[in-house]
C-alpha cells in the first residue's frame, strides 16, 4: 500500500487515489512543490466563464468601468509614443521600473499624504504581483499573516501559496477593529507563534465596502509600531471615495513600518498591468530582487504610456468622474437592495465597488449561488474572502460595473432566490452551513450591517 506525507498537515496518511492520479491523470503528480499542491483556483474567477455571459447581470466582479476613458487621446498619444520613442517603450528597461513614472506615482500618492521619494518605489506587474513578492521575502511556511476578517481573495490565495497560515481580525463599520488586533497579536506571542506581517485594506475595503475610520488610523500605526508588526496596506481604491479626498494613509502615519501598494487598475485601466509598492529603503532592496528575478523588468510599454498619460492628461479630472459613476452605481445598489431584499442586512460605502451583504439565518450564500445563476445572476459567496470556513452567510455584491438598470435587474432576481431558499429553510427547517473560528484564537464574525 502506497503512503505519502500530506504537506500540509505534515501527518502520513493512506494516498492510493492521489497515487493513481499520479500515474493516470497527471504523471508529474509527485513532483510539484509543496506550495503548488496547495493552490486552487479563487471562487471569483471560477466564476467568470459564467457571469461573462451577456444573458447573465454579473454582481459578481470587480472590473472597473473604463467606458469613459478619453480612448481618441490615448489613441493618439500611444501612436505618438511609438512614433518618437519607439525604440524605447519597445525595449527592456530596469528591473525597478523606469524612473520617469516613478517621479510621477509620488505625485499620484500626494493625495494621500505620502510624500516618498522615487527610490523607494518599485513598479510591479500590477499591485497583486506586488503583494505576492511581499509574501515571498518574508513568509516561511507555517508562519502568521493578520488579515481582516473577511479579506481579498486574491490576497488569501497568495498566502496559501506560500503556505502562510492566515489569522483572521474582525472588522466593524468602522474598519479593523484596535483592540481586537492588539488581543490577537497577544495571544499569538503567547503561543509562540511568528508575525510575519498585517495585511489590511484601509479604504473602501474588498469585500467589506468599509473605510478605516481616521480616529482608528493612528491606533492600528501605533499597535503595530509597539508590537513589531509590518503592515502591509493595499489601496487600489482609496482614489474612489464618493465625497472629497482620501483619508491620510498608514504609510504616512509611520514610513518605516508600512509596506504600501498601489496600483493604475481602478482609477485608470486594468489592461496595462501596472502597479508598485512603497516601502521602506532595506525592503525596497529585497524588492527589487525579488521583481527581477520573477520577470527581468516591468512593461516598459505600459509604464510610459501610464506616465505620458501622467503628464499630458488632467487625470485627476478623470479620478473625479469615476467617482461620480461609481457614486450613481452604488446609490442604484442601494436602492434596489431597499426595494427587493429587505429581509437581509447590508452597509452603505461611502466609495469603492463593493456592497457586503448579510443574508437571513439559515441560508447559505455558497450552495445559494448555482441557483442563482440558474436566474441569470452571479454575485461571490463571502466564503471566497475568509480563511477559515466562514462567510457562508454572506455575499459580495459589485456595483462599479453593470449599470444602474442591471443593478436594478440583477438584484430583483437575487430576490427570487433568495425568496426561494427563506420557503425551503421555513418548510423543511433547513439551516444554513455552521462555521467554526480557528482554533485558539476567538475570532467572532464580524458585524458589518
């Protein structure tokens, strides 16, 4: 009988199927690394091949809504670029990124109150490539990430890969919770257990719609400051907010001890893949290194066309306007959810995509979601944005891209299901799925009505 040691749990158990798939369905089974054993595909992009169908009003994703880009100038600009600079956009450039965007991402930080300097910055194949060199220079296997309680599925999967073990923080209306976040780190230093770093999106968080409140800021800065913690803030949506500039970042409440990512993706487009992180000088070193030997140099392409862009263009004009639409979506959201859900909870973002939606006791949004395609809607089950179990009583609604109409439309029909499941759970006494928090560490789910 043939045996094999399970990786992640380092136990040895029997394997006979796994050892089949090995030689029938994948020959190279047990040959791949640890980490790749461990990755799986995110609940959210599964769901793509489905919600991309024009038949099917798609709540589900997080694209942004680029109609409005001023296409005829970049047009003419990209030929220009390629007319007298050809020989440059076309070529390699430095592993760091090319200096000019660099100069110009300190100016698009400025908003924030970040005032950084050029060499600090090191441009990424967007913000995800970012926070997966983050993972890889400072997370061994085992060790501990904080991360709120829901969190980013694409920065969940990124931990998983390299074998992180994520502890969850609650959040409520206002963000990250201070006290909570003091009394998880506590318990783990009890428990001998390494931090490697916190993960948080301050600003319109995904999936959550929340914003770190500006009394919370400097409370987190300083627990993490006192505890030794690196935090490691995201922001591609902090640009985004439906009312006035953002709120300062972390990164400049303590520069020394905030890794900073940012990315072009939300607040111009996706397509070029452009994104950087600001971090301290000794980390920038391990950065960069990290960033050349994963793909040489970032698109010089795409970062000059994002600077030329940059400079030529009133982009923060443009950043108004997103806003504007994604105020009108969100409203729309609103609306729709008051006239056809009001049996289920939710918040109300004050900028961002996301809508994060408590459904009734008793129903579950991850088995809930074939028959909601079924009535030619998708959203995400909240479980794709926790890792430990839980979320199965919530979904992530998105309003950045369907228009106020599909909102509309979309959300009545989530209603027919959601009707439909609130019939079967009070005919039969059916319950939704029970979840449990990790073991040692109270981690209650969080309240974000």
């Amino acid at each position: 009988m043939s045996t094999k040691e399970n990786r992640s749990t380092g136990n040895v158990e029997e394997t006979n199927t796994a050892a089949a798939a090995g030689t029938r369905l994948d020959p190279w089974f047990n040959t791949y690394a640890d980490r790749a054993l461990g990755m799986k595909q995110s609940e959210v992009r599964s769901l793509f091949s489905v919600a991309n169908r024009p038949e099917v009003v798609s709540l589900a994703g997080g694209m942004p809504n680029i109609a409005g880009l001023p296409l005829d100038f970049l047009a003419d600009m990209t030929a220009r670029l390629i007319r007298d600079r050809g020989t440059k956009i076309l070529q390699y450039g430095g592993g760091q990124g090319e200096e000019e965007l660099r100069e110009m991402i300190t100016e698009v930080m400025r908003p924030d109150g970040i005032r950084a300097h050029p060499d600090d910055i090191t441009v990424t194949t967007g913000s995800q490539q970012a926070l997966d060199i983050i993972s890889e220079i400072f997370i061994n296997p085992g060790e501990v990430v904080l991360a709120e309680a829901p969190s980013y599925v694409g920065a969940l999967g990124t931990f998983r890969a390299y074998q992180a073990s994520v502890v969850h923080v609650p959040m409520d209306e206002f963000g990250l919770i201070p006290e909570r976040l003091e009394e998880t780190i506590l318990q783990l230093q009890r428990a001998g257990r390494p931090i490697k770093f916190l993960y948080t999106i301050p600003n319109f968080h995904n999936p959550a719609g929340v914003c770190l409140s500006l009394e919370r800021r400097p409370q987190i800065v300083d627990i993490c400051r006192r505890h030794h913690v690196l935090i490691v803030e995201d922001n591609p949506y902090g640009l985004l907010g439906f009312d006035g500039d953002p709120l300062p970042a972390l990164q400049s409440l303590n520069p020394d001890g905030v890794v900073y990512l940012g990315s072009f993706s939300k607040t111009f487009a996706p397509g070029y893949r452009v994104g950087w992180a600001l971090a301290p000088s000794a980390v920038t070193q391990r950065v960069l290194l990290a960033n050349e030997n994963a793909l040489l140099c970032p698109t010089t392409f795409g970062q000059l066309s994002i600077a030329e862009y940059l400079k030529t263009y009133d982009w923060y004009q443009q950043v108004k306007e997103y806003r504007q639409v994604y105020h009108e979506r969100g409203a729309a959201m609103q609306r729709a959810l008051k006239t056809h859900l009001p049996m289920c909870e939710w918040n109300q973002p004050d900028g961002g995509f996301y809508t994060w939606v408590k459904l009734p006791d008793g129903l579950d949004a991850q088995s809930m979601l074939p028959r909601a395609v079924t009535q030619l809607v998708a959203y995400v089950s909240g479980t794709a944005f926790y890792a430990d179990g839980n979320g199965h009583d919530h979904m992530r609604l998105s309003f950045c891209y369907p228009t106020p109409e599909a909102i509309e439309e979309g959300v009545r029909r989530l209603s027919v299901v959601v009707q439909n499941e609130l019939e079967v759970v009070e005919m039969f006494g059916v319950k939704g799925s029970q979840t449990k928090p990790p073991r040692n560490i109270e981690m209650p789910e969080p309240d974000l009505k």
